[in-house]
C-alpha cells in the first residue's frame, strides 16, 4: 500500500502519542493524555474494523470476582494482594460509571449468583465454610457483606441446590459504552486509525518508529501499547493470549433469568440481554489450544455451551441460536496488570486477567501518567 502526499500530511506526520489499540485502555489513555495536553496530536491505531481484543466482545459484567474466584486467589497471593485486586478492581469500576455515565452504560444492578455443579460439592462446601471470612475481609472496600447464601430460583439444573449472591455485581451493555467512548475520544480531537495493525517498532534516540501493516513506515514521539492479549506480538512480557468464546440466543419468551452468573469455577458465565441468554466460557475444556490470537469459534467449545444450555440453564426451554463471537484477552500467572515503561518513549499497560470492564479505564489512566513524565 502507498499513501499519498495528501493522507501522510494529515493522518501520520508530526504525532506526539501513538497508541496501539482502541479497546477501553487505549481509548482512555488518549482521553486523558489530551486532557493533560490538550495540543499534542494523538493518534490511536488500531488493527481491526473495530476493536480487536476484547473491549466489543465482552459479556458485560460489571464484576470484581465470585467467592471460589477469590478463595483461589488466597492460594496464590497474599490477602493484601488480593484486597488489592478487588479495590482496583471496584475502583475502576466507579471511574467507569463516572468516564461514560451509568445511562450510556446501560447499568443494571441485579446482582451476581454463582452456581456449582454436582460434582463440585466439595468446593461449595469450602465456599460457605469461608463465607464470612472473605466478606471479613472485603469490609474496609464495601463497608457490607458482600457474599450471602441463597436457593436455587432460577430452575436451574443438575447444580448444587444453593448458590451464592454477590449483591454488588452488576450488568453493562458493551456495545453502548464503546460507543459512547468512542464518542468522546472524537469530540476530543483524538485520530483514530482502523485496520492499521502495528507490526513492528524500535526506540529511536528520541522517537520511536513503527510500521503499519508491514509495509507502512511512522513514527511518534511517543507510543502507548494498550492491545493487551496481542501484546506478545510487540513486546517481551509476562502476558498470553486467551481466547474466550460466546454465543447468544434468539429472543426467549418470559426468559425468568436476571442477573449475571458463574459457573463451574468461573470458566462459565453468562446473563440475560433483551431477554436473550448470553453465554461464554469453556476455555478450561483446551487451554493450550484457547492461548491463541485467532478470533474463531470450535465445535468443542461450542457444543459444550449449547450441551450446558440444555441440561443446567434452559433445561425446559426451547431455544435458537442467533450468533456465536470470539474476544482475545490477556492473562498470565500474575493477576496484577503489567503498566511499565518498556524505554525511554515506549510505555504499556496490558495483562487484564479478564477484568478489563473493571480495570481498563484505571489502566487507561496509569499508562496516560507513565507516558506524561
């Protein structure tokens, strides 16, 4: 491809800031580095006709993680790191609502219910021994217990008879909050780029070039990564892709299901939209396979969710397939976010763990910092 004098004068000379991704950290990291300098020419590139990763894609859960989520977490790290998670995380959350708008979030507090499976008595028999301590622990964020005990309303099967409420968690649509992002990075006077994938870049003396496409040479003074589960493709760092795959029914006549839902450990989720049943997970059934960048669907997988549907969500309903999607994540070993200066004008923020509706407006935020000093 070759550009003329014309669209290399306009689009791609003479950038302060380059930032790699247009999901919910790259868009809020151009917000607020225009807000800190409200002259320097900010362009966002990003890869796909519309975000890439996971910012469009995602099942809407306003979260901060289920009750075995975070007993999980305790064999891993220590209880102030995992406060910590969950105050960033609950956090970000509010910095969310406050960005775009609890309306043009379309927010829905109907809280969060998590299921076990039969086979998973042991693990929901620790889950209520532990009840009380987590909500201990969780008090200085929420000043409330945040994990009760409930029955099974929902007509659910083949689960244990109780499930656990998280009356905090709540429901966004994500269509609606990108595009009201969106909205705002142009209002703004932010450039954004689409189908312009960065390929490669290096550090200058004092820029960093960077090619787009393979074939298209740039350069900036600065450049933000922000394209979380693809960042392997650009940078060395502790982060994998993980691939995460939805499907979505037809419109359910008197669906009764409300909420957002956890199932089998977290691998499962998935809650009503214009009475529909959003439904993803499964990446538990292939890891290895699913630490790809490839953004298609498996009859694996698939078949899993739709066997699910049947037998435990909608045991007594018919239902139709409408649509089936994948989203790419970035996670690691680690929970915590990588936000780090790569060199000198090279700077990233990516490792959401599958949190980024909670996170990646804060992320957005830091990296904007980091790239400011």
């Amino acid at each position: 491809m070759t550009l003329s004098y014309w669209e290399h004068k306009m689009w791609l000379q003479n950038i302060d800031y380059a930032i790699v991704g247009s999901g919910l950290v790259g868009l809020n990291c151009a917000l607020a580095l225009k807000e800190k300098h409200p002259t320097a020419n900010i362009t966002v590139f990003e890869k796909g006709m519309l975000p890439s990763g996971a910012s469009t894609k995602n099942a809407g859960f306003a979260c901060f993680g289920s009750l075995s989520e975070i007993l999980d977490d305790l064999s891993t790290h220590s209880e102030e790191e995992v406060i910590n998670l969950v105050k960033e995380r609950v956090q970000g959350l509010q910095l969310l609502r406050k960005n775009i708008g609890d309306k043009q979030l379309d927010l829905k507090h109907c809280g969060g219910y998590e299921l076990f499976t039969e086979e998973d008595g042991e693990l929901f028999k620790q889950c209520k021994l532990q009840l009380h301590t987590i909500n201990r622990l969780l008090i200085p964020i929420f000043n409330d217990d945040v994990f009760s005990i409930t029955e099974n309303a929902f007509q659910f099967k083949k689960i244990q008879p109780q499930l656990v409420f998280n009356k905090f968690e709540g429901q966004i649509d994500t269509g609606k909050m990108m595009h009201a992002l969106l909205q705002k990075v142009y209002k703004a006077g932010i450039t954004v780029l689409n189908c312009a994938e960065v390929t490669s870049l290096s550090q200058d003396n004092e820029s960093v070039s960077f090619q787009l496409n393979n074939s298209i040479n740039v350069s900036a003074k600065k450049v933000c990564i922000a394209n979380n589960g693809f960042a392997k493709q650009l940078l060395d760092e502790a982060v994998q892709p993980a691939r995460a795959q939805v499907l979505i029914t037809n419109p359910i006549e008197n669906l009764h299901i409300k909420g957002t839902f956890h199932l089998d450990k977290g691998y499962y989720y998935f809650r009503n939209i214009n009475d529909r049943i959003l439904f993803g997970g499964g990446r538990n059934l292939n890891f290895k396979g699913e630490e790809t960048t490839e953004m298609i669907t498996t009859n694996q997988i698939q078949n899993k969710l739709e066997e699910l549907l049947n037998t435990t969500i909608l045991p007594k309903t018919t239902f139709e397939i409408d649509r089936r999607w994948s989203g790419i994540m970035g996670v690691g070993k680690q929970k915590k976010p990588i936000v780090k200066e790569i060199s000198p004008n090279i700077f990233c923020a990516v490792r959401l763990g599958g949190m980024g509706v909670a996170i990646g407006t804060a992320m957005g935020y830091n990296l904007a910092k980091l790239a400011s000093r």
